[in-house]
C-alpha cells in the first residue's frame, strides 16, 4: 500500500520516493501477542553490523495493579552510538503499543538513550510510571555507558563457577517456570 500511494503521487505529479520498510509486524497466537519491528540478530548478523542486544521481562501496566501480565522484550542497537535497530516482543497485553513506539523510534532515527527520555501516558491499568520503554532504554543506555556488563543466555554454561555467583531474585512461582542451577 505505500508503493501504491508513491506510484499514485508521481502520477498526479508529485516527486515523491519510496522509503522502504522496516517489516513492523504483530500476531496473536492463541493468548500471547507477538510483535516485531526493524532488523532481528539474524539479519544483524547476516549484514555484518555490529549489535547488542538486551531482554527485559516487565508488565504490561503497574504490577500493583490488578491484572499486569508478563512481557518478554528484547532490543537490538548499535554499540557505537546506541541507534535502535529492531525489536521483538511477546506478552498477553500491551505488546502492539510498545512495538509501535519501537517502530517510530526506528523511523525516527531515535537511539536508546531517548526512550530513557520517552514521556508516555501513565495510569495504573495502562502502564507504569516507568514504562517498560524506559526501562529498556535505561538498560540499553547503561551498557553503553559504561555502568552495566551483561552476558548472553548461551554464555551461561561457559562461566567459571567457582569464579562466579548466581543470584536469582525471581518470586517462587517464576522460579517454577525455570531457572539456572
């Protein structure tokens, strides 16, 4: 559709191009939502672009409200200069909205270090004070900075056990969805 609205300005005269797309998407499968936006680790990777990544887990609205869900949220961006390349999303509720933040940030040039700035609306059953938008910037910003050292899930079983401590705050009922010994 917006290769067809660009075919029909340069019709009508104007000089008009074609941007592209970022290959925003979102689905429901079952109870979950899924939904993503710009370029995955795989096409990253593919492209030879430099890239991290950060995952959060956070609700959809104010925990203390009746009704907050899960939301598994991953972003990827650039090293160099924190710009946000894609997003990836799954959750029951409040999915679309922080992919199409995502998307125009995208858009926007925007880097992690203005969705630590993002001013979005906040009421106890639609978000929290800090929305996980935020949150993930402040993460994202924080590696970047200098003030934050992360690893993968896959460099887990790589670590020096008598080297390292494992220290999982999760409530008991997180735990018993799964964790690292």
């Amino acid at each position: 559709s917006k290769q067809a609205r660009i075919v029909a300005d340069n019709i009508a005269g104007r000089d008009v191009t074609f941007k592209g797309v970022q290959g925003t998407s979102i689905v429901k499968v079952f109870d979950l939502t899924v939904g993503a936006t710009g370029l995955n680790s795989k096409q990253l990777a593919d492209l030879g672009l430099p890239f991290k990544d950060v995952i959060i887990h956070a609700s959809n609205h104010a925990g203390y409200y009746p009704g907050a869900s899960p939301m598994a949220f991953k972003l990827l961006f650039s090293p160099e200069d924190g710009k946000i390349y894609g997003a990836q999303l799954v959750g029951i509720e409040g999915v679309d909205k922080r992919v199409d933040v995502v998307a125009t940030a995208i858009r926007a040039g925007m880097t992690v270090y203005d969705l630590e700035e993002l001013e979005l609306a906040y009421a106890p059953p639609y978000g929290s004070a800090r929305d996980p938008l935020n949150i993930i910037g402040f993460l994202a910003g924080n590696i970047l900075r200098g003030d934050l050292e992360t690893i993968d899930w896959n460099q887990v079983d790589k670590l020096d056990r008598s080297k390292n401590v494992f220290l999982d705050v999760r409530d008991p009922e997180e735990l018993a969805i799964g964790m690292i010994d």
